[in-house]
C-alpha cells in the first residue's frame, strides 16, 4: 500500500459524490494504488457497491452515509476517517446535483438546494479537509469542476453558477494559505462531458432524454487525470479539447458564443427520445440504486482523454504571441525608410 512518508501509514482519500459517476471512478482509481478510500453519499445501495470495488481493487474501505449539504455530517465523516485510518492525505469533492430547466422554470428552493450540494458541498468540504490537513501542514484537496465554470450554457444556470463559485472560492482560499505559508495544496479540475449515471438522475422539466454535450469520455478516463492531479497538485487542470476550446474561446469571443449556445445548446443538451414519465431525480433524495460509474452512452464514450496544466498553454500563447510581434517589429524596421549617408 502507499504509504505517508512523514509518519509512515497509509495513504488516504476522501471522496464525496461516490456512489457513481466520477467519485465512484476515482475512488477504484485510488484503490487500485492500495490507498485507504473513503467515501461520501447519500445512496446506500451505491456507497455498498463502491465499497466492494474498492476492496476487490486492493484498497481499503470506510463508507460514511453523507449528504455534503450538511456541514456537521461531513465534519463528522472527516473525524471518523481520521480516527479509522490516522489521517486524511487528500480530499477530493465530486458530489454535484443539477436541474434541467430553463431559469424562469426552476424555482428559488430549486436553486438553493443545488447551491448547498454543488457549491457548499465543496466548501464543507474543503473546511473538513483543512480541519486536519493543518494540523500536519500537508494535504491536497481537489474540487471536481467543469468547462462550465468557466462557459455557462442554457438549460443548467443552477449547476453553472454553481460550479464558477467554486472556483471563486478556491482563488480566495488558496491566496489565504500562501499568506499563512501553509503546505496544503489545492487544486480545480475541469472536466469535459462524462458518461455518468447523472443524465438519468437529474431533475428536469425538458420533453426529452438528457445527454451530456458530444464528446463524451468514460469516467475512468477523467479518475487517471485526477489521480495524478492529485500527487502534482496543478492550480487548475483542463482535462479533454472540448474544455479548453470552451474555457478559451469564452475568454476571447463570450458574445459570439452567447448567441451561438442560443441557436444550439438546446438541442446540444437533449436526445430525440422522449423523456421517461414520473422517473425519480436526486436532487432533494438519492436514487438509491448501485449503477456502478457508468451511464447509458457506453457506445459512444471514449476511453482516454488529454489533460494539459493552463500555464502551460497560457505560456505557450504568450511565446506565440511574442514571436509575432518580434516579427512585426522586424518588419516594420526592415521596410522603414533608408537614412542617407552624410
């Protein structure tokens, strides 16, 4: 198993949200490297059948019967684990909830409850993490983010906003550790569309079958990124071309893009198929049922994406951008008017 080098334990992770989808993912992720797992749900069913994966993967495992909503039981969810395996190595916050619905059709109560899961789950449990992460002075959190926090699309302004205040939040945060010099390092993740049991779950009042917006990646694709994400702890990672085609292009075209998601994100979000009547959503109760971490787009979804730190591309931009105005200083010289000779 891996093993914590200051105090020699093994290693350990939180994962919220992983009954299904991503934590379910990352969390066999992590156990297939030996590494204590424990993970946060509300669905009994589900939290089981990822405790099974993440002892026939080779790790070990704790279930804590959570909603992230609720500040006292993730707290008490941390202290339990510390307890049970001596520390907590990195916390990782996936658990999401979302609506499918125009703003006007989504109720205030509505909005609250998916800001109290998709934003203050994160932030309790980012706190819960710190609790004991500074006590030690090491630890990594990750919050699974989304191109969306970046690029708003119609029909999930609940789920957008959301996310966006997650990484507001992290900026602040992480600019509080620098000036406390603390070691405990944070990270966001943006994802591209997953093939998740979520489209299936999520509340909506649209006629159609929901779908996550082509291309579409397997989830153990997104848990191998994650996993690396957090041993190198980027400040940001884009993970897949569709993230960073929308994270960059809301950067240089937002308007041109507004009017584009206007004619297209609609149909972008939906199937042909009609929607299922009466079938239940997650979004105040859990599904309770053991999906594993795949949804209904197995045919469609890739398994293996690329990855890329935004510094990087930022300073491969600026290099670009560098060459090309040194050039143009070149030419302008170049063709200027000669001086004569006295």
């Amino acid at each position: 198993m891996m093993r914590n080098e200051k105090d020699g334990r093994h290693r350990t992770v939180v994962v919220t949200g992983a009954s299904a989808g991503v934590g379910r993912a990352i969390a066999h992720e992590f156990a297939r490297h030996r590494w204590n797992v424990a993970v946060l749900a509300r669905g009994e069913a589900g939290l089981q059948g990822t405790v099974r994966d993440v002892e026939r993967a080779g790790g070990r495992a704790l279930a804590h019967r959570v909603d992230v909503a609720d500040a006292e039981a993730v707290m008490r969810a941390a202290d339990e684990t510390v307890r049970a395996f001596g520390g907590i190595d990195v916390w990782i916050n996936v658990a999401m909830v979302t609506i499918y619905a125009p703003a006007q059709q989504t109720p205030p109560e509505e909005y609250q409850r998916a800001t109290e899961v998709t934003y203050l789950g994160q932030v309790y449990g980012t706190l819960a993490a710190l609790k004991h992460m500074q006590r030690r002075d090491e630890g990594t959190i990750v919050c699974i983010g989304s191109a969306l926090a970046y690029r708003s699309i119609p029909l999930q302004s609940s789920y957008c906003a959301a996310k966006a205040a997650v990484r507001g939040f992290l900026d602040s945060l992480r600019s509080e550790l620098l000036h406390d010099g603390s070691r405990v390092r944070l990270t966001m993740v943006q994802l591209p569309a997953v093939n998740t049991p979520q489209f299936d779950w999520a509340r909506s009042r649209m006629q159609q079958q929901l779908e996550p917006v082509p291309p579409i990646y397997q989830p153990e694709a997104i848990a191998r990124h994650v996993y690396r994400a957090a041993h190198t702890a980027p400040r940001e990672l884009w993970i897949g071309f569709p993230t960073w085609k929308a994270i960059i292009g809301n950067m240089i075209a937002p308007g041109w893009i507004d009017g584009y998601l206007s004619r297209h994100g609609y149909r972008g979000e939906m199937t042909s198929r009609p929607a299922r009547a009466n079938r239940p959503d997650n979004l105040y109760e859990p599904v309770d049922t053991d999906p594993g971490a795949h949804g209904r787009f197995d045919d469609r979804a890739l398994p293996s994406v690329s990855a890329a730190d935004p510094r990087w591309l930022r300073l491969g931009l600026a290099a670009a951008l560098g060459t090309v105005a040194f050039g143009a200083l070149a030419a302008a010289r170049a063709s200027g008017p000669s001086r004569r000779l006295r």
